[in-house]
C-alpha cells in the first residue's frame, strides 16, 4: 500500500519496525540528498552533464586518470562538508538498538559509517569515494595525499610506489563488483524479516534484485523513496514523502 500522508506513513513504519526482528536497511542515493551530496543520476545530475569514466578507459589512459582525480576534487567540496541526514541517524538509531545487523548501501559518501555504524557492518555496494586505494596491491592512499602530489606534479594523478595506479576505492562502470560485499548483501537480504529500500530507484543492477529476494524470503518489504519504482506493487508499505520526515522520529540519543 501507498502511505496517503506522512502520518500514515510514519504510524505503518512504526508497526513494522516494532515487529521485526531482523531489519536489513538498503540505501541509495536519496538518503543523502539532504546532506548535500547530489544524485549523479538524476536529471540535471553530474552524470547527466559528464559522463562517467568507464574502468577500462581509467586503465588505458593517463589522460583519463587525471581527468578523473580533477573531477574527484571538484567534488571534494560538497563530500568533505557533507554530514549525515535525519534518515542516517534513524538507521544508526536502529542498528544501536539490536534492530539491524548490518546495513547495506549504494552509496559510496561514508555517511552511514560518519553515522556511527561500525565500517564491517556497512556493506557498500559501490565502494567509497572518501579514501583510495592502489588498484595493483590494494594500498590504501588518503585523499589529502594524492590531492597534494596532483598538485605539486603539474595535475598528474599519482601512481603507487609498487607501479600501480591509484583510484578512490568506488566501483566504476566496467570494474567488476566486491564479490564479498555482494555476497554479504545477498545473505543478510535472505536472513531478514524487514527489507527497508531508502531512497533507491531500485533500477541499477544488482539493486533491483534485492527487493525480489527479501519478498520471496519471507520478509516485509518496505520502500521509502520519492519517485515510484517497479517493486511498488508488492511492497507492504510505500512511502513517497521526504526520507528525512518519514525517519526522524526513529532517531534516538
Ligand atoms: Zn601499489
């Protein structure tokens, strides 16, 4: 069903989460729309107005990697600013209460980690934008590190002391999924009684599969985002206001 209002909504929510045991919250874009950091797929998004950079042409080109750490610290701005929303501290106030195991999010902002979720128990569909990391040995590289060398070296993206080439920890088109996280995903989707989907159209793969593998394990699905998606319909719950509104009164001090 589709909450009428707000009250409706938040009065379901309610219900359903003192009902469950095990809530696994997956997250997307929206959740972090109101810290600040913008929806590269929607219409007027970054992605709209520069294409993404494809893994393949990151490797091939020197060109392309220092395009890409360019655009990285044009951005730097709204995620070194950005800190979590109403609907992060719902979720953090849920996880403290025994309520979630883990969590699982398309988002690559570490807001939910800022939230205070422990990092093994947030499991990131899409890596994180806030470190990097040597793509040949795994090395982690701090952003303030390969920003200074970009700068003293004429704006030419560093590499790594083994040769390596260096990139912040996302998964980019082309590169192929953390095989662990999305196995963690799949097991928490299938060991939960509440699925909640927030703030993801739920269209890119492997997004859409989540929903699907809840329901047909049993779990109540819940999906709070501003537009419809394509599970609406077998959803227990749908809620379309605002994430902040519809989760502020799970947050606990
Ligand atoms: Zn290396």
């Amino acid at each position: 069903m589709i909450a009428s209002d707000l009250e409706t909504a938040i009065s379901r929510l309610r219900d359903l989460v003192e009902g469950a045991q095990a809530i696994v919250p997956f997250t997307g874009a929206g959740i972090s729309t109101e810290c600040g950091i913008p929806d590269f797929r929607s219409p007027g998004g970054l992605w709209t107005k520069n294409q993404p950079i494809p893994f393949d042409a990151f490797m091939a080109s020197r060109e392309m990697r220092n395009e890409a750490w360019r655009r990285r610290f044009v951005m730097e701005e709204s995620f070194a600013k950005a800190r979590p929303g109403r609907g992060h501290r719902a979720l953090a106030s849920l996880y403290r209460a025994g309520k979630v195991p883990a969590l699982v999010t398309q988002n690559i902002d570490n807001l939910h980690q800022d939230s205070g979720i422990p990092s093994q128990d947030v499991v990131e569909l899409h890596g994180n934008t806030t470190y990097a990391v040597c793509l040949e040995c795994t090395e982690r590289y701090e952003l303030s590190w390969v920003k200074k060398n970009f700068e003293a070296n004429g704006h030419h993206a560093p590499d790594c002391s083994c040769g390596g080439y260096i990139k912040t920890a996302t998964v980019s088109f082309g590169q192929a999924m953390p095989a662990d996280a999305m196995r963690r995903a799949q097991e928490l989707t299938k060991s939960c009684d509440l699925f909640l989907a927030v703030g993801s159209s739920l269209v890119v793969w492997p997004a859409a599969g989540f929903p699907l593998m809840a329901k047909r394990n049993g779990a109540a699905l819940v999906i709070i985002n501003r537009e419809p998606t394509e599970f609406d319909e077998i959803a227990d719950l749908v809620v379309r206001n605002d994430i902040g509104d519809a989760l502020a009164s799970f947050i606990s001090h």
